[in-house]
C-alpha cells in the first residue's frame, strides 16, 4: 500500500481529521465558531496554497462521508431540542421553517439574478441552498454569548429544524432543474411535499423503535447503546433515502427529537458520545470541502458576489425573521437580534458540494460558481456575525446580565434543601441532574432544572455557565463534583466552586480542591446520601442559629457516625455564603442549620459548645 504517498486517500483522510481536530481546538481557545478556524486550515492545506489536502483522491468517497456527516450533525442536533421548550415558542419557530424558507429561498434567487446576472435555475438553486442556518453554528455562538432563553430557544430551534427542510427544497429544486420533474410547477410541489411527510413519519417511526430499544436493557446490552443509536440512525437515513430519495434528512432529525425527548436509560451518555462524533466530522468535512473550493473561482465572484451576501444579510434576513415573529412574544430587541442572525454552516457548504458535482455530471454550468457563492455566503456570514454577536446582544439588550446565578450539580434531596435556602435569598438557580426522577421532583418544587451528564460541554451550555457565579457539585460522587467544579472553572471561568466530599480519605483533599480554585462544601466530608434520605423522610429540621461567640475551649469533634447537624449557608449581612471548611464564623452571622430530629438533642450541644445560639422562631421543616 502506498497510504503514506502525497494525494493517497488515506494521508488525506488523516491530515484533514488532524486539522479539523486542531480548528476545534484553536475555536474554542479564541472564542469563535469553529467554521472559521477550519475554512481557514482547508483553504491553506488544499490545493491552492500547501497542496497537501487534496479532496479530489477521495473520489465519490468524499459526497458519501458529507451525506453521512449530515447525517449524523441532524440527529445529534434533534437530540438536543426540548419538545417543552420548543412548545412556548412554537408559533414562532412554525414560521421561520416554513414561510421564512419561502422568503429567504426568493430573496436570495432574487438577489443573485439581479447582481450576478445567473440563469433563473441556478438561482433558485443558490436560495434554496442558503435557507439553512445550522446548529454547527448557532451552538458555539449561544455558548458563547449568553441570550434570553426564549430567543435562545428560536435560535437552536430554527437551526437543527430548517437544515433537513433547506436540503430536501433544494434536492427538489435540483431535480427540476436536471430535468427530472418536467412540470416544476406541480410535480416540485408535489415532491417535496412527499419527501417532507415521508421523512417526518419515517423519523417518528425510526426514533420511537430506537428509543424502546435504548430503553431495554435485555435487548441492547450495557456498552453498546451508543453504537446501536448511531447504526439505527444512520441506517433509517440510508433507507429513506433509498425509498424515496432526499427524505433521509428529514427521518434523521426528527428521529433525533423522538430519542432526545424519550427518557432513555442512556440519554445524557448518548448525547455526549453523538457530540463528539459530530465535532469530529464538522472538522473533517470543513476542512475537506473548504480545499475543494478554489480561491480562483470565489474571486471570481468579485463585489457583486459580496453585494449578493449582503443582500442575504440586510436585506432578506430582516424581512424574513420579522414578518415570521409577527404576534410572537419575542421583543422588538429580540426580533431585531433575530434579524442579524443568519449564519450558514455545514448542511449549506455539504449540499452546495454535492450539487456543484451533479450539475457537472449532467453536462450543465454553474457548479462551481454555485459552489463559489454558497462558500463565501458561509464564510462571510459565520465570520462577521460570529464577532459581531456579543456587542449586537449586548447594545439591544438581550445578553443575560453579569453573573449572578448558582449552578448546583445533584438534584438530590440535600440539594434541593440546599436549592431552596439560596432561592428564599433571592439567588437565581439552575440544577443539573441525570436522574430524570430527581429532575421531575425539582421541576415540581418550581426549580429551572437540565437534564443531562454535566460533563458533557452541551449541558453545561443548557445550564448557562456562563452566567454562574458559583458552581456546587452536591452529589454522592466525590469525583463528579469535583470534576464539575473544574469544568466550571476552567471552561467558563465561574468566580467560586464548591465540592461536597462524601467520605475522608478519597484522595480529594480541601488543599487539593485549593489548588484547583474550589473550596469543601459544608464544614467537613458529609455523606450527601444518608443526608438525602433523612431529608426525604422528613427526618430534619431547617434551623437557624446565630453566632454569638468565640468558643472559650475547642468543641469535641463530632464522630461521623452520629453526624447530627449540618450547616448549609451562612447569612453574613446582605450576603448568603454556601458553608464551606474554610468560613470562619463571625459574630453576628447566621446559619441555616439541617438538624437530625432523632439526634436533635446531641446536635444543639454541639452547636451551642460552638458559640451558636438557636432562634427558635425561625425553625421550621427542611422540606417546606
């Protein structure tokens, strides 16, 4: 084998996955969309510049890996979208997908016959390629830029849902201009609708047989969900597509919606594995059909090709995202933040490639400038308004304010005891849980609460990080919380972390959580577990105690295996302070005390031999 040779599809595969992998890194250093970073390694590795990324020794395998990698970007971004979210701003969402294709196919098939002078047919093909924005986008940027959660939930919404819809339009459109449909007017009507409703009953379908199956354990066995999800819905895309072309996309999503919202026993390991493997193909196949594109042929666009993106921009954006937010509750800032944001992603750039080759293989001209254009409409849109995105959100308002919120790792009893001092002190939360039962009981109690492994970068993104000022891990793993409280830190710089050691001698030290800039959670190891259960049995009393003294003699050590009390903050003036090992108490300040009613007694010795004094007016049920 000559797989080390120059222009081998191998060292090609490998330098472009390499590549990608690097744009990732360098996006996430610097802060912006990772399109950026990995149009400018696919331009400087292929052949124009380096000549070292040569797309063209892939053969028919490179439209095969961006069928696939679409593929699987749609149903990882079905995963993440919250049919309960997407219910409030349903109105508004309907419309973006619907009558804004409609609006942003004519002003873009518009825009580039008047200022390029194109045949109508590659037109139609150029606005029906743009209709996309795209989650490969849009995600970086709502973790990047903190928005209102409604017009966050438009934004993500109207990204994963107009892909597949953008790409079976523009199929539709391709096939009429082939000469496939010889009566656009209603055999393009006609197969589009086909291609809509077959994939969104084959998705429903597909995704309720492959939730029943991640549900079972007797039928997927332990360790193989993973594959089994990602075999499945590739496969339903493939035989969609093979029963009637171009539906696959749609299945494929929808599928994806269908599992994410199905409580699987797998559902947050799921979504990490499918968020890797979809930044591992958004690097590769960027990076692959960025050298496929020459510099010649964008050049050749000139200023009209820039006047046509500008249009797109300024012009069709506008009207779109205002007239399909008539009557919604979205604000006239958040409406006009909508009209700004319009950046194209992988499906655009992956479909433009794919028609570019099936236009030149039917003897017809115009691929390459077709491509030409899509790829400078998606460079020119991720760049500007990916820089663009924080001061536009911050100069009309609809950026969250500074940090003030508290993000807490564990839905558990404990921490919604925890939760609940915090909240009666004015603090906003966010709860963090992969236990759909603990999330429900929260969710009850009136608590924002996201579902998911707090590892995984998406639902530390669903939760907002950044806008916390303080991370709490309060679970029973001592590694979990203090893994999160890392994550936190170092992630999404949150001020202050705290981590709640279940047991001594684990190897998490308070002088090794020092080092990582987090502090132990309460005054010692406490075991978050039996605190949970004696909250769920009503087996506590909330306290409030003050300090009142100095101790004049070191209070006796409290054995674990009694454990009677339990200090979860400290009110210190106007300020409520998350107890931890290192809060030294002051006269004046009081505390909100978890006391164990069968050790009462025991417990308010210990307090009192501690300088705190009980006000017992304040006392009252842990759970109230």
């Amino acid at each position: 084998m000559d797989a080390g040779q120059p222009g081998t599809p191998v060292l090609v595969f490998a330098l472009a996955l390499a590549a990608g992998a690097g744009g990732q890194v360098l996006a996430r250093h610097v802060g912006l969309p990772a399109i950026v970073p990995l149009l400018a390694l696919g331009v400087l590795l292929g052949p124009d510049l380096l000549d070292w990324v040569r797309p063209q020794a892939l053969g028919v395998g490179l439209f095969a890996l961006v069928e696939l990698g679409v593929g699987v970007v749609l149903f990882e971004g079905g995963l993440g979208l919250e049919l309960r979210r997407l219910r409030r701003e349903g109105q508004a969402i309907q419309r973006l997908v619907t009558v804004g294709a409609m609006i942003t196919a004519a002003g873009g098939a518009i825009a580039a016959r008047g200022l390029l002078g194109w045949e109508w047919s590659l037109c139609v093909l150029f606005g029906t390629l743009v209709i996309v924005t795209g989650p490969t986008v849009i995600g970086p940027l709502l973790r990047n830029v903190p928005l209102r959660p409604r017009l966050a939930t438009v934004l993500e919404a109207e990204g994963v849902l107009i892909d597949p819809i953008g790409a079976i339009v523009a199929s539709v459109a391709l096939q009429i201009a082939l000469g496939v449909h010889q009566d656009p007017a209603s055999s393009g009507l006609g197969a589009l609708a086909a291609r809509l409703g077959f994939g969104v009953v084959g998705g429903l379908l597909g995704g309720a047989t492959l939730g029943l199956l991640l549900r079972s354990q007797r039928l997927v066995p332990e360790g193989l969900e993973n594959l089994v999800a990602l075999g499945g819905a590739l496969m339903l895309m493939a035989g969609c597509d093979a029963m009637l072309s171009q539906s696959g996309v749609m299945a494929v999503t929808v599928a994806g919606v269908v599992v994410g919202n199905a409580g699987t026993r797998v559902g947050s390991e799921l979504r990490e594995f499918q968020g890797v493997l979809t930044l591992g193909l958004i690097g590769l196949l960027f990076v692959l059909l960025a050298a496929d594109v020459r510099l010649a042929d964008v050049l050749a666009l000139g200023v009209p090709g820039l006047l046509v993106v500008v249009a797109l921009a300024f012009v069709v954006r506008p009207v779109n995202a205002l007239v399909c937010t008539v009557g919604s509750e979205l604000s006239g800032r958040e409406r006009a933040f909508l009209s700004w944001m319009a950046p194209r992603g992988i499906v655009a750039a992956g479909v433009a490639s794919l028609f570019a080759a099936a236009l030149d293989q039917a003897g017809l001209e115009g691929g390459r400038e077709l491509r030409a254009l899509v790829f400078l409409t998606v460079a020119s849109t991720v760049l500007v308004q990916g820089v663009t995105a924080w001061g536009a959100a911050g100069a009309l308002g609809v950026r969250l304010p500074a940090r003030d919120a508290i993000a807490i790792l564990g839905a558990n009893d404990l921490a919604l005891a925890f939760a609940a001092v915090l909240r009666d002190a004015g603090r906003r939360l966010v709860l963090i849980d992969a236990n759909p039962q603990h999330c429900r009981l929260a969710e009850t109690r009136g608590f924002s609460v996201v579902f998911g492994n707090a590892l995984e970068p998406r639902t530390l993104a669903q939760a907002r990080l950044q806008q916390a000022a303080i991370a709490i891990g309060a679970t029973p793993n001592d590694e979990i919380n203090s893994l999160f409280a890392r994550e936190a830190r170092e992630q999404y710089d949150v001020p202050e972390a705290y981590v709640a050691i279940n047991r001594s001698g684990t190897g998490i030290t308070p002088n090794a959580l020092e080092r990582q800039g987090a502090r132990l959670l309460f005054d010692r190891p406490k075991d978050v577990e039996r605190w949970s259960v004696r909250v769920r049995h009503d087996a506590v009393r909330h306290e409030r105690w003050r300090f009142a003294h100095k101790p004049d003699a070191a209070p006796p050590a409290e054995s674990s295996a009694t454990d009677s009390w339990l200090v979860l903050a400290v009110e210190r003036g106007d300020r409520l302070l998350p107890m931890h090992a290192q809060l030294a108490a002051r006269e004046g300040d009081l505390a909100h005390v978890l006391v164990h009613v069968p050790e009462a007694e025991r417990a308010r010795e210990a307090l009192h031999a501690r300088g705190w004094r009980s006000v017992p007016e304040a006392a009252s049920s842990a759970k109230a």
